[in-house]
C-alpha cells in the first residue's frame, strides 16, 4: 500500500513560476534607457551600462553611469529643497511617508518581482520578507516624523545625506537610508548599486505618485567612481553607506576633515552557536535562514557555525540531510529556495574564496545547482580559525562549522573576527543564552532565531562592521543634529613642548617633575624627557613628555580594565561621588593650580566647583542611562543594552585644563569604558594633579591613563591603534582630519570638535550627548510571548 510518506518522497517537484508580465512591460516602457531622477524628472541617458538578469544572463535594462556634473546637479537639487523641507511640519513629512509605505504596497507585487529579476533572490523572499519590510520601514518612520518634535526636541535635520547602498537588499536598503532621512527633514541624493539599480528607479515613480516635493529624493545611477562623487561632495552634510568594510575605510579616508557625519554599515562573519542543549532540528531551520537566505549574500549571515562537540556529528548529518533538499534555480519559481548569485564577478569571487579554502585543508559538503550564475548550498568542515574561510567574508551560500568543547571556547572563537555585526546563539538554556549575548562583540544578537529584522530596533556593527545603527531610535537620532556649539575663535595648534632642561628656582620654587599615569601608577615617561609648563608669569612646572611606547603602555593597561565594564552602574556611581569628595577636599589645591595658569581668583573656583558637580552629574547617570526593550515582533522582544565601547582615547581641549579633563573622561568612565586621556598640552598639570584624586578613590588601576605630551602626536598613535575603540578629540581641524583619516585602520568611532567651540562652564559641557558617545547599542532578539 502507498502511504502518504512515499507519496511525498517520491512526488515530483513541478515548478510554479511567478508571473513577471507586469515588470516586463515596465521594463519595456523603459527600453530607451534610464536617466537620473532629479528635482523630480529623469533625466535624459547619458553614457549607458546593461543591467542584467543574472539567472539568465540577459539584459533587463540599460542605466546611465553617473558623472560629476549629474552629482552636482543632484546635490544642488536637494540642497535647493532642503529648507523648505525641513519647514514642513512633521506631521507633513508623516503624511508623504504613510504614503510612500502605502504604495509599496499596492505595487508589491511588482516590485517583488522586478528586484528577484534583477537581483536574483527567490520570489519567496522579495515577494515575503524585502517588499513588506520596505513598507514597514516606511510606516514606522512616518511615525518618527509625527513624533520628531516631542521625542527629539531642539533637534534639527542633518542637511543633505549622500547614500550609497549595496546589492544585496536594494530596495530594503533604500528604504533604510531615506525613510529616517525624509523624516527628519533632511533630502536625499542617493546611489543605487550598479548591479541592482531597477527598484530605486520604479520607487521614484512611486515617489512622485505619492507627490514627493522634487528635489527631496534624487537618485542617481553608476558604479563605484559616482558613488566616490557623491561621498566626496562638499554639498553633502552626512554620508551613509552600506557595503563592503574595503568602501567603507575609502569613504571614512576621504570623508575625514570635511565635517560630514558618518554612518557605515559594513561587513561581517557572524557566528552562528549552537550548544549540547540547543533544539538542533530547530537549529539547522536556522543555518537555513542564516546563510541560505538570499544566497548568503547577506551582511549578518552566519558564516560561521560553532557547534558543541557533543552534538556535533548528529548536527552535520541533520545539516547535510537538510541541504539535499534545498532548490537552486529560477529566482521567479514561488518553490525556489536559493536563487542566482548576484553577478558573474562574485560568483567568481565565491569560487576563489572557496578554491583557496579547499587548498587551506576545508573539507566541502555541497547541494546541487544548476549552471549559470548559481552556487550550491556549501558546507566546510575541517577549516582552520586562520582560514580564508573563517576570516572572510565570503558573501555566498557558504557556511563552516568548527566543534567546541566549552562555553568559553564558543566564545573565544565567536570573538575571533574583526567583525562584530551579528551573531545567533542557540540553547534551551537561558541563563547560558544571556551570558553568551552579553559577551559577544556585536551590535545584534539573535537568541534561538537568525536574521530577524524590524525598523523598531537598531541594526549596525561593532568593531570593523562599522558604527552608527539604522532603525530604531539610535537610528533616526542618526539623522538628527542638536545645534553644535561652534567655535568663535578656532583652537590654534600649541607650541610644541619644550623639552630644554632648566635650571632649578625659575619656576616659582615648584621643582617636581609630574609623571605619566598608567595602570593605576605613576610612571616616568619611555623618552626619559619631560616638558616646560607655562604659566601666567613663566614656567610653573615640568611634565613627562610621553612618546608612542607611553601611549601603547596605557592602552595596555586600559584594556586589561576590561572588568570596570562589568561592574554595576550603582559601583561606578559610588566611585564617581567618591572622585567627586576627592576632589572637593583638594579643592583649594586646584584652585590654586588653576590661578597659577592665569584664571583668576572666581574663576578657578567655578571651574573647580564645576568639576565637583559634573562628578556627581555622571554619578547620577552612571546607572540611569540605560537601555530599552522594543517590542518588534509577536514571538520576540528586543532588548536594546548600552554597552560601553572598550577603551577610548580622549585628546581635551587646551582651555579649562580640569574641567576640559574631567567633562570628557567622566562621562567615559561612568558608562564603564576605560580611557587614555591627553590633557590639555599647555596646562597638563591640572590633570596631573587628578591622579592623587584618582588614587584615593577606589577606581580600579587602569580605568583612566594619563600621559602628558604633543596632544597631536599622542592622539595620532591613539587613533592608528587597534585595541582602541573609539576616539574623541577637542583641538584644531587639522588634528580632527588626521583624528578622522588614522581612525579608519579598524574603522573606529571617532567624535571630532573644535577644542574652542564648547564653553565648558555651561550646560554644553555636559550631558547626555557626552553619554551617546560613550555607548553602543547591542540589540539582542529574545524569544518572548510565543
Ligand atoms: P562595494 O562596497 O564595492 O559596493 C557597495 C556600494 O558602494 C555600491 O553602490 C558601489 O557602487 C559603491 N562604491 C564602490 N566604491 C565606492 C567608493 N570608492 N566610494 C563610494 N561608493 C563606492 O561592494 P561590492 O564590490 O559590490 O562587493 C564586494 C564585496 O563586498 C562582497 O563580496 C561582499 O563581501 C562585500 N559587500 C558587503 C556588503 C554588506 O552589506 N556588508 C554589501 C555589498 C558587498
């Protein structure tokens, strides 16, 4: 008798194409060829490329490479717009939104199908998770636009954002960059990927549909070189990319100086762990999701699965069983599980990544797939943690799996990539799900599930995956500006120190000598010198003249802090009042200090009591500015944790020498980073001073460095090196360009001000823009209701 069972194994598969008709006639309406969409008309082609089908090979459509000359006229388009814009109210700008998200969705099916012909991506997923994402992207930042007022008062639109997207998600990606970007009033010229450029071109119909002012969404078309001319335009305020970590340290390079804002969303080779405990059938559904999706071409694939010893063998074979089912083929088929690769040139670039991975030792288990422009499901075993394979990103339907014995082993080898964009932890056992998100270095971390998106939480990387989140709050604050304070006089460069010995009675009879300070110590400087400081009426006092080996010590010793990240705001807060008590019983003794620079007699004494107050400010916040938990889908919450960046390197400003000091390093320190500071390098010793404040106050050896020297030469070894996680910097422009260009080694966040602009006496010395910096967000998916 035939049961069910066999008919199911032995049914043949029939294949159920989606009908493209409507994206074909669309397409040869458009068969002369794409111009730009400018102030709110295409352009007429210039110089064309073919775009296309990479499932078939044929051209889907020709499309103008961008020059110069279109950039320019793109920018001064948005740039003409872009007041008026802004002038609308936000319930305006909603209302353009609501629309846009409407229409998404009466042309999705269309849109759907035109991306999985130009993309390549089955059906299924443009058709059920790109096009439905696009319009709730859209929904919920109408909202932002309804709210900007309430939920971000005194908040301004950035300008005009210059954006660049990838391949990968085309459409969904669009939407990421503009929907923030239109809802806090700013206008957009954006640069679709060459490969995928068709659904940015339809979705400027749909703008106009919507009757989207012109001039407030530009799209201009072509390679690399126009996506250069718009990064590097000096008519545009902010730049978002997203795309590879190789664009991404150009775009920070040629940015660096210029004053843009930037936010970079970057590569990754995620992990993807699985423990002895973990639902393992549940598990291989989520390697499914994690690198089959989308042809692995995915920033947040996990590339990488980890998978406990115990379990190990039983997971491969599950892995292998299910991969055998998996369908490779025709993008339109409604059962197509993995479509095309998005190109020729990657495909090649899979099979050399690949090539010298199986060279390397990898063991290959394969799907099938048909010949053009696919690659079969791929799983490597037997890869080295050095491999091409576990360090690249491959950015194909290619996995690894490497056992574990531990936890901590997990981790060690979750950790051990430059990257830090995701990374999905599966186990039935909470408590070990927890402990493992709250270590891994990543800005999302999926709990049993992978790949799970929603514009009601951030997204965005940690380390070279790159920095700034889009989604969420973090994401809309990520188009915002609060009016920074500018400078009236700009910070001009110090005299270079003055390391000529002299003799002894010249400065006031003050003849010691302040040290560096570093893990908790006071250390001679490496150069054996040390620096004339001077004051009001000559030198006052020597400090060390630090080098680049001081400044490797400090970061040393900062990172071996690591443990004041984990100790409780409450601890943190207690340390803070207590520096605050410190520093108030040696309150006289800065004053003094202060007035031997030249403050007089009330000011020394403000500034002083200034920094007593700001120690508690910090204290106070050191266990309030805390995290959220958005509520993004049925079966999950989002929890959205601060967590500190790791060390920071803080060049202050010249002027306010205690209070330059301590309103950046507080605010560091209390949301648990650990620092090396440059004072002030005409007026180190106020700072010098601080470390009897520091050592009488319980702060654990480390967590704040100090070394005394050439502001610009420390802060450049500070910013080229790679155990520091971000960078702030109050000084002049040339040294916030060379802040900004040295940082893009491991891409870190650098915060960049005129040491002038702020008065640290008032308001602006301090708040919560001094914490925002000195967090990130991890946004952690928790099963939760279901
Ligand atoms: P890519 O980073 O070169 O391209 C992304 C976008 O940047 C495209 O629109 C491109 O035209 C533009 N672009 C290229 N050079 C530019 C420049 N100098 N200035 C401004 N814009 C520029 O990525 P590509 O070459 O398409 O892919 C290569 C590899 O990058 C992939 O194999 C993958 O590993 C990685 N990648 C990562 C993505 C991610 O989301 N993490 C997305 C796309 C690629």
């Amino acid at each position: 008798m035939t049961t069910i069972t066999d008919i199911l194994s032995s049914m043949d598969y029939g294949p159920s194409p989606e009908d493209s008709s409507i994206a074909g006639d669309w397409l040869d309406r458009h068969s002369a060829g794409f111009g730009h969409f400018i102030n709110g008309a295409f352009t007429k082609p210039g110089k064309t490329f073919t775009v296309n089908n990479p499932a078939t090979g044929k051209a889907l459509a020709k499309v103008t490479q961008g020059t110069a000359a279109d950039v320019n006229a793109a920018v001064a388009a948005a740039r003409k717009a872009q007041p008026k814009w802004a002038a609308l109210s936000g319930h305006e700008r909603a209302r353009y939104l609501y629309a846009l998200a409407r229409h998404i969705q009466q042309h999705s099916r269309f849109l759907a199908v035109l991306e999985s012909l130009d993309n390549g991506k089955p059906i299924r997923e443009s058709r059920d998770i790109d096009i439905p994402l696009v319009a709730r992207h859209l929904y919920h930042h109408a909202g932002w636009a309804e709210l900007i007022a309430d939920e971000f008062p005194g908040a301004e639109p950035v300008g005009v954002c210059g954006q660049v997207i990838p391949w990968n998600f085309p459409l969904l990606m669009l939407a990421w960059k503009i929907a923030p970007a239109l809802a806090a009033g700013n206008t957009v010229v954006l640069k679709p990927a060459e490969y995928t450029p068709l659904t940015a071109l339809a979705f400027t119909e749909i703008a106009a549909e919507c009757g989207l002012p012109k001039g407030v969404l530009n799209i201009v078309t072509g390679d690399g070189e126009t996506g250069s001319a718009i990064t590097g335009h000096e008519g545009i305020d902010k730049v978002a990319f997203t795309g590879s970590t190789e664009v991404g340290r150009i775009i920070r390079r040629q940015t660096a100086g210029s004053g843009k804002s930037l936010t970079l969303e970057l590569g990754g080779k995620s992990p993807f762990v699985v423990f002895a405990d973990a639902d393992l059938d549940a598990a291989v559904e989520g390697v499914v999701d994690a690198i089959w999706f989308n042809q692995g071409q995915v920033c947040c694939a996990g590339a990488r699965i980890l998978v406990a010893e115990a379990v190990a063998e039983r997971f491969e074979t599950l892995l292998t069983a299910r991969m055998a089912t998996l369908r490779v083929g025709d993008p339109l088929d409604k059962s197509t599980d993995i479509g095309a690769i998005v190109h020729p040139v990657q495909l090649d670039r899979i099979r050399d990544l690949v090539g010298q991975g199986v060279a390397q030792g990898a063991v290959l288990h394969q799907g099938q797939a048909p010949d053009g422009c696919f690659y079969p499901p791929t799983l490597a075993t037997g890869v080295e943690p050095a491999s091409v394979l576990a360090t690249e990103e491959i950015f194909g339907p290619v996995v690894t799996l490497t056992p574990f014995r531990t936890p901590v082993d997990a981790l060690s080898l979750a950790n051990n990539t430059r990257y830090g964009l995701a990374a999905s932890v599966w186990s039935e056992n909470v408590n070990l799900c927890l402990d493992i998100a709250s270590k891994i270095k990543a800005g999302v971390i999926w709990i049993n599930c992978t790949n799970v998106f929603d514009a009601g939480a951030g997204f965005g990387g940690y380390r070279e995956s790159g920095f700034g989140r889009e989604g969420g709050r973090e994401g809309m604050s990520a188009y915002l500006t609060r009016s920074a304070p500018r400078a009236k006089k700009p910070e001009t460069a110090p005299p270079a120190p003055d390391a000529t010995p002299y003799a002894r009675g010249q400065t006031q009879g003050i003849d010691r000598t302040a040290k560096l300070y570093i893990g908790g110590k006071q250390a001679r400087p490496d150069s054996g010198y040390s620096y004339t400081v001077q004051g009001a009426r000559g030198p006052v006092g020597l400090t060390g003249l630090g080098n680049r080996k001081d400044i490797r010590n400090a970061v040393e010793a900062a990172h071996k802090a690591a443990g004041w990240g984990k100790a409780t705001g409450h601890n943190r807060a207690q340390i803070l009042y207590y520096i605050a008590e410190n520093l108030s019983a040696r309150g006289p003794e800065f004053e003094e200090r202060l007035r031997s620079f030249g403050a007089g007699k009330n000011a020394a004494a403000e500034e002083v009591e200034t920094a007593i107050r700001r120690c508690f400010w910090y204290a106070a916040q050191a266990d309030k500015f805390d995290g959220a938990v958005h509520q993004t889908k049925s079966a999950h919450v989002t929890l959205a944790m601060k967590e500190p960046l790791g060390v920071i390197g803080i060049a202050c400003p010249l002027a306010f020498p205690l209070l330059g000091f301590v309103s950046t390093v507080l605010p560091a320190i209390a949301m648990g980073n650990s620092v090396v500071a440059v004072p002030s390098q005409t007026h180190p010793l106020a700072a010098t001073d601080f470390y009897q404040v520091l050592e009488t106050s319980d702060i654990p050896g480390g967590v704040v460095n100090i070394v005394t020297g050439p502001r610009d030469d420390l802060t450049k070894t500070l910013a080229q090196h790679d155990e520091v996680a971000a960078m702030w910097y109050f000084g002049t422009s040339d040294g916030g360009r060379m802040v900004e260009t040295e940082s893009a080694g491991n891409l870190k966040q650098t915060w960049v001000e005129d040491g002038a602009a702020r008065d640290w006496m008032s308001a602006e010395g301090q708040g919560r823009v001094f914490l925002e910096h000195a967090t990130q967000v991890k946004n952690i998916w928790v099963p939760y209701g279901e």
